[in-house]
C-alpha cells in the first residue's frame, strides 16, 4: 500500500526478510501524499482508501549514503527475497 511521489524516494523494490534481532521503527497511519507539480509526479495525490486502514512503518538507519557496511546487510537472515517493483 505504500504510495510515494517519485521525487520522495526510489522505492522500486519489494524487500521480504526476517529480522535476527529487534528494531526500532516509526509507525503510523497513512496520510495523503502529494506530488511535485513538475516532472514525473506532476501534482499526482495519493489518497488513503476509504475504510481501509494501512500503517506504514520506517526503521531509520537501515541505508545511509556513504556508509561502507549498511544496517540492513546485518540485521535480516539470509537469503532475504528481493523483487523490483514495476
């Protein structure tokens, strides 16, 4: 269910795998997100379904950018199943 504006993230993979040990997350429910008006979101809005309640995770820390041993390479036992997301 999650539903990003392109210019948010590069949320183009679906990643399924067992944590080995406990992980903070934040948590909540999902909100309308809205688009930039320019480029590929061109003022696009996602909107919550109706009746439907969705909670939406983050574990801060997983991928930082110029990390040479990256959070999420530790904390989930392998193999982890990874498929793009077209």
């Amino acid at each position: 269910m999650l539903a990003l504006p392109y210019a948010w993230t590069r949320a183009d993979l679906l990643v399924r795998a067992l944590p080995l040990q406990d992980l903070q997350a934040y948590t909540g429910m999902g909100k309308p997100a809205r688009g930039s008006h320019l480029g590929p979101d061109r003022g696009t809005t996602w909107i919550p379904t109706v009746g439907l309640q969705v909670r939406q995770l983050y574990v801060p820390g997983l991928f930082v950018k110029g990390r040479d041993t990256q959070l999420y390479e530790s904390v989930f036992a392998k193999p982890a199943e990874i498929m793009p997301v077209h």
